[in-house]
C-alpha cells in the first residue's frame, strides 16, 4: 500500500501546461474555462466535500454540481454565487466537466447515475470538454457493482473510473480531514491523489480498481464486529460489578482494546462527548453501520469467503436500526440494544 500525503500545490499538475489551457478554452464560449469540475450527490458528505472543493480550486475553475434534492443545490449556489452552475442533470455534468466526483448512497444510484453520464458514448465529440474523463467515486458500494461501471467507463472510451471510498465522517468532511482509500491503476493514482487532497488529508492506494472498497468493506466489517463485541464485553463487566471507567481503561491498556473501546466506548459516561454520553447522537449511524456491513458480506460470500460472525451481526444491527429506541442513532447504541446498563 501506498500512502500519498496532500501536494502542496495539487492543481498546478492538474491544470496541467498553459497550451492545455488554451485548447480548453476553445471548446466553449459561455463560461471562461480554466478547468470544469463536477460533483454529483450533495448529501452528509458530498455537500461539505463540494464546499471543500470550490474553496480550494482556483477561482476561475467552474464546479457544476447536481443532485436530485434540489433544496441541496440551490443551497450550494447561494453559498457559492461565484463559480458554481447547477446542471438540470448528470449527463450535463458529464458533459461540461473534466473531473467528476460522485458521493452517493447505494450501488443503484451509482450504476444508474453512471448510465445517464455514459449513453451515449458521445462525451469526447458532443461534449464541451473533449479530453477523457476522470471520474471518482466516494460511495461505499461493493466491488462487484463498482466494477461494472468502471468497465463501462473504459470500454466506451470516455473516462476513467477509480473507486475512492472515505473515512471520517459528517467531520472530516467538513473539516476536509477525510482519508480516501483509492482502487486505481498506478498511472492515475498522481492526479486522482491531487484532486482527492482537496477534501481530505490521506490518500491511500490500495490497489487496482475497487481495491478501495474492498479495503474499506474489510476494515468497516472490522469495526462492525469490534463494536458489538465492545458492547457486550462492558455489559457483563459492568452487570458484574464492575465500574464501567474502571473497565474501559484497563481494556484500554490490554488485548481487547480497539476504537469502539477507546474511542467511540458505547456506554454513557465512559468518554467525555462520545455518542454514547449524548444520548447517542451524531457519530456513525447504525443504519451506515449495517449498510456497511451487508456490502461486506455480499462481497465475501461472491469471493467464497467463509464467516462465522457476519450473518448474527447483520441481524443485530437489522434488529437495532428497526428498534424504535435505537432508530437513527450511532452504532454504538447496540450497547443500548443488547440491554446494557445506562
Ligand atoms: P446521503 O444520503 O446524505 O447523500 C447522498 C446524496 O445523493 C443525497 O443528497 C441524495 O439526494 C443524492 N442522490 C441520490 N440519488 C441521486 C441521483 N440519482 N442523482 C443525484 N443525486 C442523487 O449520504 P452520505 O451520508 O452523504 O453518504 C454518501 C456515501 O458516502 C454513501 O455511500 C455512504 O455509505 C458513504 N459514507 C458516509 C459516511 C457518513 O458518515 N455519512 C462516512 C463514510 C462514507
């Protein structure tokens, strides 16, 4: 694995030589293009990644954003009056931009998102912008789905499709502290690298294309295991007896120690500010959780990959998001789920 640290100054590369400017310039007459962006889903993420973007893009660079909650866009153009264009739909986003990021929900969305952009095939000659397009995709999806439009991408000749989930949350998007988890061919992983530090701190190459989801699924069914096994751990601690700060810390010294330990610990008033001692509020959501931990499972049992935990722990956080006392709130209220002391 390769870790790629931010540039300092990414979009000179991107921008590339002034002769490409000039060529650039010719292919439109409405908009003084320099470079054009696009990013598609202004959701939790997308939206402050999007802010993230135009902050750091020249000026003069054109971000045309689309989503099919209009509310979202229209809020994004108040905010950013300059330089920022609403498209009708995605295929204008194909149309008009060079580089184009997609934060979307669930594989359907991508793959029909990715079907509007390339049919027809015609971006290089009918759109406004006749170079290959790099697309990069931030949706946590599974491989298999990422790949099929990635082969799409490449068989019609019109871009380049890499997967790039992210790390960090609803925070490290605002903040522009995400850590990307790229699946590229080595050739692209400079300027997909330079383009992702924009909205975020880490870039780490994992592979070829959907290397980046299949780490980011193994490292999410990880936390998904990590943090039941927390909770049920510090439940029979502390319904034994002991005091649950007194636990956390010795756990947190020894070999059962993890982030759903140390971190995000699921019972109130072990950590100061987790979700767990504000009600469960904010954080990762159990519903991400166990999106999450489904595209693991899909992805594994299609590579053959046999799991003993996989299947109770989807049932459990399927039981805790439809549990009106755990509906909507950060995975670690499986501690609440599971009848743990608060
Ligand atoms: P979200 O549901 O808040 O945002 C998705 C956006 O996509 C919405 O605004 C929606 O209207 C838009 N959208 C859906 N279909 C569309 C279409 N056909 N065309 C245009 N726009 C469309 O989701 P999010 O929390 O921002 O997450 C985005 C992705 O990032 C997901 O795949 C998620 O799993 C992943 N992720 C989320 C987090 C998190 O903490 N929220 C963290 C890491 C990764």
């Amino acid at each position: 694995m390769r870790t790629i640290s931010a540039a300092a100054s990414p979009l000179r590369r991107i921008c590339s030589t002034p002769a490409q400017h000039a060529s650039r310039r010719n292919f439109s007459s409405s908009y003084n293009l320099q470079a054009t962006w696009g990013f598609i889903g202004l959701g939790r993420m997308g939206y402050n990644m999007a802010n993230n973007l135009r902050a750091k893009i020249p000026a003069e660079d054109t971000l045309f954003v689309h989503d099919v909650n209009t509310a979202a866009t229209k809020t994004f153009l108040e905010e950013h009056p300059q330089g920022v264009r609403v498209a009708d739909n995605v295929r204008e986003v194909a149309e008009k931009a060079e580089t184009i990021i997609t934060s979307l929900p669930e594989p359907k969305h991508v793959k029909a998102v990715f079907k509007e952009m390339l049919e027809p095939a015609t971006l290089l000659t009918d759109g406004f912008v006749n170079k290959e397009r790099l697309f990069i995709d931030c949706s946590t999806i599974d491989p298999m789905s990422s790949g099929e439009v990635a082969e799409a991408a490449r068989s019609s000749g019109q871009g380049i499709f890499i997967d790039a989930p992210m790390s960090g949350g609803v925070v490290g998007a605002q903040a522009g502290t995400l850590t990307f988890m790229i699946g590229a061919a080595p050739e692209v992983v400079e300027r997909a690298t330079a383009v992702l530090s924009l909205m975020g701190r880490r870039v780490l190459h994992l592979g070829d294309q959907g290397a980046g989801l299949k780490g980011k699924l193994a490292n999410n069914y990880l936390l998904a295991l990590n943090n039941i096994a927390t909770a049920e751990a510090m439940s029979m601690g502390i319904k034994w007896g002991l005091d649950p700060k007194a636990l956390a810390g010795m756990i947190n010294i020894s070999t059962g120690k993890c982030w759903p330990s140390e971190v995000n610990n699921p019972v109130p008033g072990v950590i100061e500010g987790s979700p767990a001692s504000r009600g469960y509020e904010g954080g990762f959501g159990v519903a991400l959780a166990n999106k999450d931990l489904k595209l693991a499972l899909k992805a594994a049992a299609e590579a053959d990959v046999k799991l003993a935990l996989g299947e109770p722990a989807a049932a459990l956080y399927e039981a805790a998001e439809n549990d009106a006392n755990c509906k909507g709130k950060d995975f670690s209220v499986v501690y609440r789920y599971l009848g743990g002391k608060e």
